[in-house]
C-alpha cells in the first residue's frame, strides 16, 4: 500500500529555471513531510520539511508547499544548479506510527542542463 | 562532525546466509532506523530502535532482527539470506523518536545476495 507517490518518475530543467517536483499522499494522518536528496552511492541527505501546521517552508532557494485539503506537496529549486541533479525522495509520518516511521515515495530524478 | 557512518560499504553473500550490518549514529542522537532501498523504489521502514528499545517495525519476516547498544550504534542481522534482500541498506539517526524529527541517513552498506 503505497500512501506516498510521487508519479513524476524524472524531469529535465535548465540550470537556472525552476524545478518542481511533486508528492501526494493518502494517508490524512500524516503531519509530517521532508524532501531528501540522493546522490548516486551515497545516503539520501536532508533538504527540508514542513509540518501539517504551515503550508510553507522556505530554505535558500528551497521552498516546499504543503495543500492538506488536495493531499500534495511540492518542492521549487529556484535556480536550479548543475549540483541539483539527483534523486528526490518526497516522505512523510505521523499518525498511527507517531513514533517517526518515514514513508517514502519512489522519487523523482532531476537532471539539470547547462 | 562526522554524519552517520556504516560499515561495510559492500558485502556480497550466498543464499541461506547470515549477515550483520553496523550503524553508528551523529554524535548525541539517540534513535536508529533501518531501511531496505531496492533499485527503482524509495526505502521501506525496517525497524527504529530508541534508548536500545525497539520502537516500531515494519513489514518485514523475522529473519530480520536488529538491535541497539548502550552507545547508541546498532546492528541489523539477516538470516536465511533470499535473492530477494539484495538491496541497499540504510541506517538513519535522529535526536529522539516521534514525528517532527529529521532522520539523517548514513550511505548505506550494498548487499548482494548470490
């Protein structure tokens, strides 16, 4: 049962663009999100998160979004650098297992072109 | 500050073996989990271990075990190795248990099961 998704397998920006990528999730107990990078042969690395409470987050050029009432979230890279290309796992908690259990989605790998 | 490290990087084993993998946590967290990252999906919770207790567990058979020691690192142990535990293995640390808590990753040990 796969309460994360995230149904953008890759997307291709132009260094300098936006990058947007996009997470839904089904579970309503979710209170908590996070985006990790990942690098080839390394672990995924923190990013960001956001709590149920805030439908905003910003961190340098990161920002993710939060919409409980659609269940999604999303995630701007503005300007996206060469350096961003990676794998970007969106996942979440809370609920049920309120002891901090992550769920993740599949993730999306970002390619940025000169 | 050293992140979360594991050992060994890489570890190649037959079918029907055991296997033990190593954790040590960020200085002053207190919490570990594990999870199973196969090619193509996000990481699945395997366990999360706080003060040496285990706190959750996911949806794994109990050929998966694992364990915290007084010093916080942990081990995972696998018996009965199937083709199908080939993966990457990923310990992740945080401060303490509970949602609203980041968990930083370390960069995994590969398994490979012949």
């Amino acid at each position: 049962d796969q309460q994360v998704k995230q149904n953008s397998p890759s997307l291709s920006v132009q260094e300098g663009r936006i990058s947007i990528l996009n997470c839904d999730y089904t579970n309503s107990m979710f209170d908590y999100f996070l985006w990790y990078k990942k690098y080839p042969a390394e672990g995924p690395t923190f990013l960001i998160s956001i709590s149920s409470i805030k439908d905003k987050n910003e961190d340098g050029r990161f920002t993710v979004f939060l919409n409980k009432s659609a269940k999604h979230l999303s995630l701007h890279i503005v300007p996206s650098q060469p350096g961003d290309s990676a794998v970007y796992f969106c996942a979440a908690s809370g609920g049920t297992d309120s002891w901090g259990k992550l769920q993740f989605g599949a993730g999306t790998q970002v390619v940025v072109t000169p | 500050d050293a992140g979360v490290t594991q050992s060994p990087t890489h570890l190649i084993k037959t079918r029907g073996q055991h296997v033990t993998l190593r954790c040590s946590p960020i200085s002053g967290h207190k919490s570990v989990s594990w999870y199973q990252q196969v090619l193509g999906q996000g990481p699945q919770f395997i366990f999360q271990y706080y003060e040496k207790e285990e706190r959750g567990r996911g949806n794994f058979p109990d050929r998966f075990s694992a364990r915290q020691f007084p010093n916080y690192s942990s081990e995972l142990n696998v018996n009965a190795l199937l083709l199908g535990d080939s993966a990457l293995y990923l310990c992740a640390s945080s401060l303490r248990t509970g949602s609203y808590n980041e968990q930083f990753f370390g960069p995994g040990t590969r398994l490979t099961v012949l």
